[in-house]
C-alpha cells in the first residue's frame, strides 16, 4: 500500500468526521421557533456507537475503489450491526496499517460531541460526569450565611430521616462511589485540681495502683497539667450505586487518635505525645423505600449502640464524654435492623422508627482493672461474653416530631431503648486443687470434684432500660437520659462494678490455689485470664450447714451464683443559643455564641454494696465500695466561623463511697472525691 493510499484513507476518515462541522451557523439547537429543514447526515464520530449507516456505506465505496478495501471485506463490514459498523471498518484499516491512535484523535478533536440521547437511561446513581467547569468568580464566592441564627441542635440527632438517594453532596469520587471525607482536630489545655491516676481525662475516684486500687492521695490533693490533641478525629461518609431507584446505600468509617501509645524504642522517650490511630465506627446501610412515608433498612459493622448512646450531652470533654458520671454510650459491632415509618401529613411531620440489633457479646471483669494488657482488655470487653454462646440483644424505639417551627430548629425525639446479654466464666478441672499440702484452706474434697468432674460455669446477666428526650427550641434545647440495669460497666454504668458473687446460704467455700501453689484464693481460676486474688472470682460451696466440705453431699455441692451490680442515673444537658437570644446577624462574627449547663449522676443501690453475700470470703474487691459519681459543668463555645470554635469548660467531677469508707484527701479523711477541672482549647472542624 502506497503512502499516498494511506495519506487519502486519513484524509478520507477526518473529512467524514468533519462533516458536521459544515451545518450551517445558524440552525437551531434546540428546535424551538424553527423552520422544517432537510435532516442532515448523521455525523461520525468515533466517539459516538451510533454513526449512521449511509456515511459508512458512502465511505465503504470510495475505499473499495481506491483499492484500499477488498469488495468482501466491504461486504462484511456492510453485515454488521450498524452501531459497529464504524469500529469494524476502523479495525479493517487498522490491521492494513492505514489508520493509527493518533489519526482517530484527529478525528474524534474534529467531530463533536453527541447530543445525550434518552434512548439508554442511565441511573444517575451510577453515572459519574466529569465536573463541570466552575467560574473564577464562583470558587472565590464565600460559604452562605444562614438566614437566622440557627438553635442549638442535639449533639447526636438519630437517623429517624432515611438517606435520600443521591443526597451525598460528593467532596470527590472513587470510581462510582460519592465520599465526602469530615473531622476536627482540638487542641485543649486542661489543669486538674485533684488527678492520682495522672490521665488527661476524667477518670472516677478509683486510684489504679498497679492491679489493686487506693483511696489515698499523696501529700497534695495530685494537681496536674495537661495539653493535649489526641482528640484529633478523622471520617468519611460514602454513598453506593444501584440500579434501583428505591434502594440506597450509604456507608461511614471514622477514627481517632485516642488509642494507646506506641511501644518502640524511636518512641520510647516521646510516647505521651504519639498516641495510635484506632477505629470508631465503620458500617454500610442499605435503605428500601417501600413506599414515600415507610423505609426499611438493614446495617451491618461497627456503629453507636442503640441502648445509651441514643442521647448524648454537648461538653468541651470528649475522652471520657461524662462515663460512670451519669452518661452511658458505646460503639460496638453490630448487626441493625429498622424501620423508619412517617405517620400521618400533619406540619408537626411525625416519625417512628423501632430498630433491633444483635451485638457482639461484651462483659467486663472488675478484677481486670490495672496494667495487665491484652489479658485483661479481652477479658474486659470480649471473652466472657462470647463465652455465654448468644449475642447480645438490643432494641430501640424513637419518635420525631417538629416541637417548634421556628426557622433554624432541629425536630424533638423521644427515645426508649433497652440492652439484654449475658456472661459466663469457665473453671476447667484443672483449675481444681487437689493436693491438701498445696491447697491449705482451699481443699477441694473428692466430692467437690466428683459434683463437676469437668470444671464448671458461672454467670450473670447484663441488663438496662433508658429513656431519653432531645427537644431543641429556639430558645433552648435540652436533652436528658434516664437509665436502670445491672452489670453495665461495657456501658460505663454501676462505678466500675460488673457482678459479684453470692455467698449467701453456702458453706465451706472452696477455690482454688493461688499462683504459687501454697494458701488459698478465693476464686478459681478461668479461661478468660482470671481472676485475681480475692477479687469476685467464681466458687463452690455447700448448700447445707456442715463442718467441713468433705461432709457435705455430692447432691449439695453448688456454684455460687454471679448476680450483676444494680445501677441507676442519668444527665439533663441544657443548650442555650446565645447569639439568637440577642439577635445577632447571622452573617456576622457574633452568631456563634453558645452555653450549655450540665449535671449527671451515676449510682449503684446502697443495698448491693452492703449484702452481706457479696462480703464473704469470694469477694473483696468486688462490689467496689464506690457509691455515686457526679457530674456539674458549664461550657461556653465561641464560633468563629463554619470551621473555627473555641470552648472553655469549668466542671466538677466528683466519687462518694459507700457510707462508713473513706477516702485520705492530702492526708485528711473524706467520703467525697472531688476534682475541678478547666479546660480551653480550639476545635477547627472539615
């Protein structure tokens, strides 16, 4: 083939594709006010399926003529569907070495583009346009003002609105997924007046020494000073394609960098300031409309729970966001299962959503506190749980509704959820003590061992109701939370206290030996790493009176029940929007201003710290003799702008133990601990 066949062939291709470049200037795009013309030949673009028949037919002609093309090879190419026609003939001249990828470039810069046809739908859920061109003058426009100052919204406000498919305003893409990345970073200085445990958080007035734990200070009340930033938080919420116009997907992951310190010798000396990025939440949802007014939904990872999390209070401390002081809350893997449900047309737009999930299993062992590392932390938060062998169950109930229609209000919520779970610690037969030179007080006697010849269980339950309201105004918005259970230390409920075991009506306790095979431990000890010495651990006993464990009947030898530690408490939260109170110009630099009053308590029944069955000799340190935390704090919020906030919080946290204890205060005795504690910092938000 001759260059200058190859130079026509070219010439041939751009000059096809150019043809609609010659349609007169002034013919209507639109077709509106035109008058009838004759249509035009389609164009061929060779970005474009849909090239017309004729054009490739006339082409076909002139490249069999010029010898370019054998008449069966035009033939075939003739056979084709006519939206491949041209790809056909292109691969034809191709395989001759006539037609290159820069030639094809030509053609497609000459052509332009086609006209969006509806003769394919596309979901828009699945297209992902490139971005449109945006004017100079539009990236430099600022972020709107809002019209009103608006009120203060709840700090957590439940998904009872469903996600609206393709309402994720997109930051970028990741193929057809929308993501939209947020955060903040804050950066707090915070003086303790009274801190023993030496944390930058407020921790209850249980003075962790090693794995026991003291009531004593030094010679000061402990003051201490902290500056710190791993409150620093990271997410991304992302929405899904699908082909459907009534399912929605949507998805969120999340952390932070309040995990623990790194252990490396690079970091060794510097650790209090490097601080491990964990995970908080990470969970897809899929939402069915099965119709405009009902939405169901399935969710399935890591997400806030739906007993005590549903409400939470607005303060400058978000470490320990009021734990064992009154607010409960935690995030947990999960599978979800809801309904979000609009009741009726009324402007008040009523909505309720009941919601279920299975949880994983969590329990928490009191004798785990201290420095004992991934022992205790499985111990703590997994092993007894998953060894009850039933997932943990929970369920809520919300209602929204609109209480004021004022411009700027979040909707009202009423909340009623409730937690039900269990726990179990496993005594293997070689936990038993068998030699009476070793075991010392502790002998377990044949009968002992022939009443549970493979070990034995003992567990308790996990339980909670709550109810909570979020009711925002344009005046004020208040948000409280009312709750009762037992073992509810997962929950950061009950002063640390998970169950305890009961004596009560037994004899002649037996446990097992201690680590040093000689004296005697008043709990056996249990495949999840405990427990301690004297610490609530699971034992036998007999169920009549008798001198001595070897007189007791096989038939009498039982495990001690484990009962959960009773707890009860709450906060009101009280939210007063500043700015709107003074009418302040929502565009200006005053339409930030914010105070919240707060107050919680968290207390375990004085009953279930004096019972007589929980003093004996398998329980020293469980119940802790730790009655109620409290709670008082007042934070005042600045906002700058959208991305800038500035918060100063004064509050008192404050442990009472059980009457008749007492703490050593700076060498003074009281029943009450006590730190007051200021913190300021800013918090810049994305």
């Amino acid at each position: 083939m001759s260059r200058l066949q190859k130079w026509s062939c070219n010439g041939l291709l751009l000059a096809v594709a150019a043809l609609p470049l010659m349609a007169a200037p002034n013919d209507p795009v639109d077709g509106s006010n035109a008058a009838p013309t004759t249509p035009a030949a389609a164009p061929l673009n060779p970005t474009n399926p849909g090239v017309a028949s004729s054009n490739v037919a006339a082409l076909l002609g002139v490249l069999v003529n010029k010898g370019v093309l054998a008449p069966s090879e035009a033939k075939a190419i003739e056979s084709t569907p006519p939206a491949s026609e041209f790809q056909a003939l292109v691969d034809a001249l191709a395989r001759k070495g006539l037609v290159t990828a820069s030639d094809l470039s030509a053609a497609a810069a000459l052509a332009p583009q086609p006209v969006a046809s509806a003769a394919v739908p596309v979901s828009a859920s699945l297209a992902t346009p490139e971005p449109l061109p945006v004017p100079q003058a539009a990236k430099e426009t600022k972020p709107a003002a809002p019209a009103v100052v608006p009120a203060i919204a709840p700090l957590r406000v439940l998904p009872v609105e469903p996600p609206k498919k393709d309402g994720l305003k997109a930051a970028f893409t990741l193929g057809p997924v929308k993501m939209t990345p947020y955060g903040f970073l804050k950066a707090t200085a915070v003086y303790d007046s009274s801190q023993p445990n030496g944390d930058d958080m407020p921790f209850p007035g249980l003075f962790l020494n090693n794995t026991s734990f003291a009531t004593t200070t030094g010679p000061t009340k402990d003051p201490e000073f902290h500056v710190k930033a791993r409150s620093a938080r990271i997410g991304a919420n992302f929405e899904f394609p699908d082909i459907s116009p009534k399912i929605t997907l949507t998805g969120r992951m999340e952390g932070d960098f309040e995990g623990n310190f790194t252990e490396v010798d690079n970091r060794d000396v510097s650790s209090i300031r490097s601080s491990q990025f964990s995970f908080r939440l990470g969970w897809m949802r899929l939402d069915y409309a099965a119709s405009d007014e009902t939405d169901i939904y399935f969710e399935g990872g890591q997400d806030w729970t739906l007993f005590g999390s549903s409400a939470l209070p607005n303060i400058l401390e978000t470490t320990a966001l009021g734990y064992w002081y009154g607010n409960i809350y935690e995030r947990s893997p999960q599978f979800q299962f809801g309904l979000v449900q609009k009741l009726g047309t009324s402007p008040s737009n009523f909505k309720i959503s009941p919601t279920f999930a299975i949880m994983m299993p969590t329990s928490s062992e009191i004798e785990k506190l201290g420095s004992l590392g991934v022992t205790a932390q499985l111990a703590q938060a997994e092993r007894e749980g998953a060894d009850s062998g039933r997932p943990e169950l929970e369920g809520r109930l919300a209602l929204q509704f609109q209480l004021d229609k004022a411009p700027g209000v979040a909707p009202a919520q009423l909340i009623f959820s409730g937690v039900d779970g269990r726990r179990k610690s496993i005594v293997p037969n070689s936990a038993y003590c068998t030699d009476a030179a070793k075991c010392g007080g502790g002998l377990t006697p044949a009968n002992y061992v022939a009443a549970f010849p493979g070990g034995f269980t003992a567990s308790s339950t996990i339980y909670g109701v709550q109810g909570a309201v979020q009711l925002p105004t344009r005046w004020f918005t208040i948000v409280a939370s009312a709750y009762r259970g037992g073992d509810l230390r997962f929950f950061f409920g009950g002063q640390v206290n998970s169950y305890a075991t009961d004596t009560s009506g037994l004899s002649n306790i037996v446990g097992g030996a201690n680590s040093t095979g000689t004296g005697y431990n008043p709990g056996f000890a249990t495949l999840d790493g405990g427990p301690l010495a004297a610490a609530g651990g699971a034992v036998l006993g007999c169920n009549v009176t008798v001198a001595t464990a070897a007189l007791c009947p096989q038939g009498d030898v039982v495990v001690a029940p484990q009962r959960a530690i009773r707890t009860f408490g709450g906060f009101v939260n009280l939210g007063l929007p500043l700015s709107r109170w003074f009418n302040a110009d929502p565009k200006g630099h005053n339409a930030g201003w914010q105070l919240f009053l707060h107050m919680g308590k968290d207390q375990v029944p004085k009953g279930d710290l004096s019972y007589a069955g929980y003093t004996a000799n398998a329980n020293i340190l469980s119940p802790l003799p730790l009655l109620m935390g409290k709670l008082t704090a007042a934070t005042l919020y600045y906002k700058l702008n959208p991305y800038i906030t500035f918060g100063f919080e004064q509050s008192i946290y404050a442990t009472r133990l059980v009457p008749g204890a007492t703490y050593t205060i700076a060498g003074q005795p009281s029943n009450e601990w006590q730190d007051h504690r200021t913190e300021f910092g800013p918090i810049f938000t994305f």
